[in-house]
C-alpha cells in the first residue's frame, strides 16, 4: 500500500486524537474562559482572566507539534516529507514518487487535499468561536465590534500561518484538535434553546386540576394588599455580581475578589479575607473568625444604607428564619450580630454556583436524575420551611445554589409568616415576576401553594433553561400567567426527561392554588408516590439517597 495513505497520515492523526482527548479538561476549562472573559469584556471588566488554559491550551498544542515533526523527521521517507513541508505545489512531487503518479496528478491531488484540510479546520475553528460566545450568552457579546475584530484578527492568523508557514502535517493535526473542540463547545447549550417538539402522548392543557386532597397547613388570618407590578415599578435591589464560581472540590478554595482599600478588616470579631460577591443592598464576605480555621460567608448590609428601616427590617428577618429552618438543602446560619450598628450574618460556606448562572454557563439539565434530585430536594427545603409556618415567597434560579453535596436553598429576606404577614413596604410585591403564582397579582390569600408554583416553575426552567411563563414584556408575563398558562414547549422539556415528574410540575402550575399540592409536604408527597398499592412510602432516609445519587449524575 502506499506509505502516506497507510502510515504517515494515520500516525498524525492518531497522536493527535489521543493528545487531544487526554487534555480535555484543559479544553474545557479553556472554553469556559472564553465565554467568562467575552462578558467581562461586555461588562467593562476584562483583564487577564483565564490565562492559564490559554497558555495550557498553547503548551499542549506545542507539545503535540513538535512531536510529531521529530517523529516525521526520524521516519525520513518519502511520504513524511510531503507532511514536514509547508503547502507548496512543488511538493507534489513527494507524492508523485510515494504514490506513483504523474506530476500533473499528483499535483491536483495535492491541492485539493491540503486546501480541504486548511479551509475545514479555518471553519470549523469559527463555528466553535460561534457556539462559545452564543450559546447561553447575551446577543451583544456576539455581535460587538470587539467580538468581530478579534474573530477577524484569527481567523486571517490562522490563514496566513496555514498557508505559508505550517506543515502540512501541523495542519492536519490542528484539523483533528478543532474537529474534538468543535464537539465539545456544542455542550453549551442556549438559556433558551429551541423548543423541543412535544411528544405524541403529551398534550398538556393548562386548566385547574381537581381540588387537591391535601387540605392547608395554616389558616390565613390577614389578607396582604393586592399587588400588579408594571414596568414602573422600582427596579430590585441589584443581584449579587461575582467572578467565575469554580467548584470547591475541584480548587480547595472559595472564589473571592480582594477587599477595597475602604472596606473593613474585621467584622463581629471575623477576619474578612475578600470579597465573594456584593449587589445593592449588601456584600458577602470570604472570613474567618479570629482564632479559628473554619472559613464563612459573611453577609452585611451596605454602610450607606444602615439608616433604611425596611432593609435592616428584612436583614434582620432573614437571620430570625434561617435560624429556624432546618439545615436540609438550605444554607445554616453559623452566628449573627451588630458590630458598629452593622448587622451581619455568618452563614454555611457554600461551593458551586447558583443555578440561573449555572444555565448560562452550561445550559439546561440533561440528566433525568439530577433534575429528579433538584426537584426533590427543593421539596424538602420547603417542606421544612412550611412545617415551621413560614412562605419563602421568592423561589427562583438565583436563589437556588449548586453545591457539590447537593442544592441549596438560599435568601429568606422576604419570608412571610402563613398568616400573611407583611414585611415589604406597601404597594411592593415580594417576589420575581416569572415566578409568581396568579395569586400574587389579585386580591386571593397568598400561601405555601405560591411557593409550590414557584418550585414548579423552577424544575422547568433547569430542564429547559427559562420560566415557562418568560415573554418579551411585563404585560405579557403577566397574561401568560393569569390567562394563557406556561410555554408547552418548556413543559415538554421536563416530560421527555422525566414524565413522572412533569406530571407533578404540571399539578403544581394549576391557576387555582387548591388544585395544586397545599404546601411542600404534600408536594414531597406526590413526588414520591406509593409504586403500588400497600407499598410504602419512602423514607426520609431514601429520600435522601436519591437524591445523592442523582445528585452525582450532574457535573458541577
């Protein structure tokens, strides 16, 4: 057989692979950077971010390079040369001679092969640029003049080194690297992917459901005022910014930011070792407290806001409820206090990220059973959270945390006591819009079962990356959620995962709350449903398996 077709190009492409799929992680640490640095550039924060794959990323590839030539070059054949030269007609001859054909033939061949390889791997490198900074990111990232420049600027790079300066045989091996590259980069899948058609045997249709057999927890004894929010409603207290969040397990540190030349050094006797995040209405600290190794997050209010009675009012019920809720899937409460009149939180130092950022990143949940494990084990947080009288009222994405040891329930500032209690200012609606139940928008009582809407609401958004109840405008959430009902397309992702479960999602989302399971026990209820009459009901103890074990399937 002839040499180059039967040894040279398969030798090349063989280290290659294997050279490639060994470093794999090192290529997806360095897509993730990719994505991470393109919206820091966005947001006017860019610097040298993620330089460590990029230079991991350009050792591996010279590594690879240089290997392959010494070992051309210690073949030293004829075929070899054909793949140690850079593109030249000329070397046509090699092959020619390797191949035993005629100049002219030869030639030909030799064109069309090393331009087929120059232009796919040029192609194929810009469709994972494409799918990198679209996938699950904001439209300005892809389509910003930085953004083009830079794609334009590699693209000619590659090009001219291409065709004047690589081996052939360099070439061909970048080809082999960016085909690996191109197919991983398709895990980042958009927030809002194309909605999937339903399957033949599901046709959800969005009316209430039979009164539910669970009756209530707690009677209401006050009725809060009616709520509508408009676009003229003040805008919320702005979310937490951080950096990129890098699983615990996988750095043996929490990410932090360096605390400003401003900021306080001590704490309620914690020494504050950088910042972990901050947003409008407070910041959470890296600390420890003096004296001891175990690290905390350390959340206080902004000092320019000491004097808002409502702030420190919700600053100080979040401690009252996280102090009371059990410690199942929801963030402890390690220590409190004023310092200074500064109030503060030391809570449970959590790793991961919070899931609407971990659907950015990664897009939606593919797994059936880390989606069962995430609906399972927001059941129980709020079934602890109901047991003690209390409504979370503000379940969503950001305030659910992906840790390595499972989810987390996060940010109790606006609980309310079952009896409906207030504690928002009048006129301000508790909660986020795509997550309110249709109560939340009249004058009926608002419950447990508005929790139990938002649970639903959030199981469908990890399977299918947005609330089934997301649109273009206030208005139209609004409609969507007191009229139209959820997006089917959404619905249909969660029941081609797990169609048991979409049953219950579907339960959940009745627009009269007493069709919807009463309150988070009776929702952990119906999720784990006797198989078969006479068997019984899992335990706590199995509950709590499951979910591990789910949990697992699902890489953080």
């Amino acid at each position: 057989m002839n040499t180059i077709l039967s040894v040279d190009i398969p030798v090349v492409i063989g280290v290659a692979l294997v050279v490639r799929l060994v470093s794999l992680p090192l290529l997806r640490r360095y897509h993730l950077d990719v994505r991470q640095r393109a919206l820091a550039a966005r947001e006017g924060g860019g610097g040298p971010k993620g330089l460590a794959s990029l230079f991991g990323e350009l050792a591996v590839g010279l590594a690879c390079g240089g290997g392959l030539m010494a070992l051309l070059t210690f073949v030293n054949i004829v075929g070899a040369r054909v793949l140690r030269l850079p593109i030249d007609p000329a070397n046509s001859r090699y092959l020619a001679l390797d191949m035993h054909l005629s100049r002219g033939v030869a030639q030909t061949y030799y064109l069309v092969a090393v331009i087929a390889v120059l232009v796919l791997w040029l192609l194929l490198w810009f469709l994972t640029q494409h799918r990198l900074l679209r996938a699950g990111m904001p439209p300005e990232v892809w389509s910003s003049g930085s953004t083009r420049l830079r794609l334009a600027g590699g693209f000619v790079l590659r090009a001219v080194l291409g065709a004047l300066v690589l081996p052939v045989g360099l070439i061909l091996a970048a080809l082999v690297f960016q085909i690996v590259a191109t197919v991983v980069s398709g895990r980042h899948r958009p927030a809002v992917p194309a909605a999937p058609p339903a399957p033949p045997a599901f046709t959800p249709a969005f009316t209430p459901a039979q009164p539910t057999p669970y009756p209530p927890t707690a009677a209401y004894q006050q009725q809060p005022p009616a709520y509508v929010p408009t676009q003229a409603d003040p805008a919320p207290a702005a979310p937490l910014r951080t950096g990129p969040v890098v699983p615990l397990a996988a750095t043996g540190a929490i990410p932090h930011q360096p605390l400003h030349p401003g900021e306080p050094r001590t704490i309620g006797g914690y020494q504050l070792l950088g910042r972990i995040g901050s947003g409008g209405m407070g910041t959470v600290y890296l600390a420890r407290r003096e004296g001891a190794a175990t690290q905390v997050a350390l959340k206080t209010i902004n000092l320019e806001l000491l004097d808002n009675a409502e702030l420190l009012r919700r600053f100080e019920r979040e401690a009252e409820v996280l102090a009371m809720v059990p410690g199942a899937y929801t963030a402890r409460v390690l220590d409190g206090g004023v310092d200074g009149g500064r109030p503060y939180l030391a809570m449970e130092l959590l790793d991961g990220r919070p899931l609407d950022a971990y659907l950015r990143e990664q897009g939606p949940i593919r797994s059936p059973e880390a989606l069962r494990a995430l609906a399972l084990a927001l059941t129980v947080a709020l079934s602890g959270v109901h047991r003690l009288g209390l409504i979370h009222r503000d379940l969503k994405p950001a305030n659910i945390m992906l840790t390595t040891a499972g989810p987390r329930l996060l940010d109790f500032g606006i609980a309310a006591l079952v009896d409906g209690t207030r504690l928002t200012m009048t006129g301000g609606g508790p909660g986020t819009l795509t997550y309110m139940a249709p109560e939340q928008f009249g004058e009926d009582r608002v419950g447990t079962a508005a929790d139990v809407w938002a649970w639903a609401c959030c199981v469908v958004c990890a399977a299918h990356g947005a609330s089934p109840f997301a649109a273009t405008s206030t208005g139209a959430v609004i409609r969507r959620i007191v009229d139209t009902g959820p997006e089917p397309a959404a619905l249909a992702a969660v029941h081609a995962l797990d169609p048991a479960l979409a049953a219950v999602v579907i339960r959940a989302l009745s627009a009269d709350p007493a069709g919807r399971p009463a309150d988070g026990t009776a929702l952990l209820e119906r999720l784990t449903a006797r198989p078969a009459p006479g068997v019984p009901a899992p335990d706590p103890g199995a509950v709590r398996e499951e979910i591990t074990r789910g949990w697992r399937t699902l890489a953080i």
